[in-house]
C-alpha cells in the first residue's frame, strides 16, 4: 500500500530499471542449476530470515543447484509487477501482492502459474484460512476459485506501545474505544503527541480503516470486500472524521502527511510517540531494539481487525525451472522454517509448540491464531485489496485528510468513487 498517484511517471521509469536490472545481472539466464528467487523482506525481518534458511536446505537438498536471492522493494512490486511477470526476465519464485487488485489481476490475465494440482499432489497442508489469500476465481476475487499461491506467515495490525512511556505516565493498557481515547488525551494533555504515523505511506489507510471496521459487522465487510451487497460508507465517513478530530486534538501530527511507514516505525523506535498502529511486520525491528520494552494490544473495541494471511508465494507463467520453484515453496512449509519465523518474532501459519521462547512472539503468536479462530475478533483484510488504484487513492486521500486539505465527507466520496469505478462489471 504505498504507491502515490502523483507517481504515474516514476512508476513506469521504476518498471522499466527494475527490468533491465533484471538482464544485466550478469547471472544464469535460467537453467537447471539455478533457481531465481525475489522477495522484498529486509535483512533484519523474521521473514528474512526464515526464507534464508529455506534457502540453505534447499541447496543442501539439490547439489549443484545455486539459489540466486535478489532483495527487491514492496513498492517495485506494486508499482511494476504485471510488467515484471509479463517479461521474459522473471523469477522463478516471487513474493507478491494478495488480493483481488494486485494478485487477483495478475492470475486473471494469466500470469501466474495454477498451483491447484501441484499442491494436491504433493500434500500441501493449505486447509488453514489464512491460506485463503492465494485463491482466485475467474474473475480475479481473492478467497475462492484455483490455488496461484501460498503463504507461510501470517499478519494483522494493531497497536504497537512503549510499555516504559505507558509506565511513565501512568497509562493503562486500553480494552475499550472509551479506553483508547483517554489513553490519546492522557499523553496529550501531557504535551506528549501518543501516535505515530506515516501517512504518506499504508499506515494513514490501515489507521483509517481500522476505525472504519469499528462501525462494520460481517454482512457490511463482505459487501465492502466481495462486493455482497451495497458498501455502508457512513461508517468510513464515521472513521475519517475521527480521525481529522485526532488531528486537532493533537493526537496526530499534522506533520506526519510526507512521512513514509519506516519513518514513524523510526520514530516509534527512539521513543518519540508511546503508540504506533501498524502490522506484525514490525516485530523484529521493534524486539531488536534495547532502549523500551516493546508490546501490542489489538486496537480496542473492534471485532474485526485489519489483517490475513501473509503476502504470497508465486511462480510466475513464464519462470524457466517450476519443478524446482516447487520445492521450494515446500520448503519454506517445514517445520523448521515455520519454528524459526515464530522465534524471530514472525507469526507463522503453523509452527510446533514451544517454537518462540520470545514473549512477544507468543502474543502474537497466539493473536492471530485468536483472530483466525473468531475467538478474539476476526480479520478484516485491507482495505485496498477490493479494486485495482483504490490504493492509491487511499494513499492521497489519507494525506489529505491529516493535513487538513479535505474534509473527512470529501475523503470518503474521493474513495468510494475510485471503489465504484474499480468495481468488476461481471
């Protein structure tokens, strides 16, 4: 969630680089004895981590096979990756985008590989709901239809804290919305701003949409989501005019319109704000870090939460070695590698008891497995996932709103019109 519509132009130039990158790695250009795999997560991920590991047993279970790992951008694939899996240059394995306006765009115009008869046939555990995130219909809407990808972690946003600052000024963890907003005006009557955000990047969308699915229930979730239905925009009009009143209370910076999501992680980080809503992506950074004692509590009063399986596994229609691109997706299933995520501070799909000894880890361990459950809530996806360019109008919109420069009832009419116009016709 982080591409601008400003960003047209850069966008196609990122595309393009990313491209001839990609042929004059100077590399195998495809064979047997070489497997090409992108993600995009950063060295001191969990998920880095773990796929690293994955990396090693497959090459000590194929001698003579040479993985060849390029680190890419969330915002590469975003912007650019139908070009990427429509070239001749793509990898055999690739993390990519879940939903029906990334993967579901893709798979619909035949650029994903059908992974339905590969993973029955080699006894792929996929049952999990969060493994919901790699079905597609024909129509390109995620959640049922032919298998195009897997996922071995899971992820959903809550509130990240400083338990010294909580400490420090004598603030309770919140349970309740009642809760959450004197927790907000404890810290700023204190002259201290509680929330981190980067609205120029996805927290701004997943901060809005979690106080939109405050006022959702199942039958206006699947109407937003899978289109059952007409989209109750009041309750999307109720969050983005709280969250304008966040602003003038001093609960948000108006400053935070042109900071991205690693900026305010950042700033969270060296103890600037006590709070920071935003995914369990973050966990490793926030654990690592020895200046506060870092926790999470799922944003209070909500049922539904922003969340789903973890972004996906694909081989891509045109990758030269499938049959090895195969194994490594199972690979990344073992159980070891499920272990290793959990210790890192990851939330694997399934992992073996005992797997984390990391307090933290546990907690978010047993969260989502919460959420999956029902039994603490439940997911409510993201809320770009409906409609190819929503994301991008979350992006400016969100922006906008903080920054004062339209009003929360212009905000939500700018998103439901991009929603309509995106909305599939059969």
């Amino acid at each position: 969630m982080r591409k601008h519509p400003l960003r047209l132009v850069t966008a196609m130039a990122t595309a393009l680089a990313l491209v001839m990158t990609g042929c004059s790695s100077g590399g195998d250009p495809g064979g047997s004895d070489t497997l090409k795999v992108w993600w995009w997560e950063t060295d001191d991920s969990a998920l880095s981590a773990a796929w690293k590991q994955a990396v090693s047993i497959f090459e000590k279970e194929h001698p003579g096979v040479t993985v060849e790992q390029e680190l890419k951008t969330y915002e590469q694939m975003q912007q650019s990756g139908q070009l990427i899996l429509d070239s001749n240059d793509t990898p055999d394995v690739l993390e990519y985008l879940k939903g029906n306006a990334t993967a579901g765009v893709v798979a619909r115009a035949g650029l994903l590989t059908d992974l339905t008869e590969v993973a029955a046939t080699r006894g792929w555990k996929l049952d999990n709901t969060a493994q919901e995130v790699g079905l597609y219909d024909d129509n390109g809407l995620m959640g049922s239809g032919k298998r195009y990808g897997i996922t071995n972690y899971g992820e959903y946003v809550g509130v990240w804290y400083n338990q010294d600052l909580f400490a420090q000024h004598g603030v309770g963890v919140p349970t309740t919305a009642a809760e959450f907003e004197n927790a907000l005006k404890t810290f700023a009557d204190k002259g201290v701003t509680p929330l981190a955000l980067g609205s120029a990047d996805y927290p701004g969308p997943h901060l809005l949409y979690s106080l939109a699915l405050a006022h959702m229930d199942d039958r206006s979730l699947a109407a937003y989501q899978r289109f059952e239905g007409g989209v109750d925009w009041s309750a999307w009009e109720k969050a983005a005019t709280t969250m304008r009143q966040w602003v003038e209370r001093g609960y948000i910076s108006a400053d935070s319109t042109g900071i991205p999501a690693q900026d305010a992680g950042n700033a969270f980080i060296a103890g600037q704000y006590p709070m920071f809503v935003s995914g369990t992506w973050w966990a490793g950074q926030f654990a690592a870090q020895p200046a506060f004692k870092p926790g999470q509590f799922l944003f209070p009063g909500n049922r539904l939460h922003p969340g789903s399986g973890g972004n996906l596994w694909v081989v891509p229609a045109k990758a030269k070695n499938k049959d090895l691109a195969y194994d490594f997706l199972e690979t990344t299933q073992r159980p070891e590698v499920q272990n290793l995520l959990a210790a890192k501070g990851g939330v694997p799909v399934v992992s073996e008891p005992g797997a984390t000894d990391s307090a933290l880890g546990k907690l978010l361990g047993d969260q989502f497995a919460g959420l999956l459950s029902g039994a603490k809530g439940e997911l409510g996806l993201y809320p770009d996932f409906p409609v190819a360019g929503l994301n991008d109008v979350l992006l400016a919109k969100t922006t906008d709103l903080v920054g004062g420069d339209a009003s929360p009832q212009q905000v939500v009419e700018a998103i439901r019109t991009a929603y309509d116009a995106g909305k599939p016709t059969t």
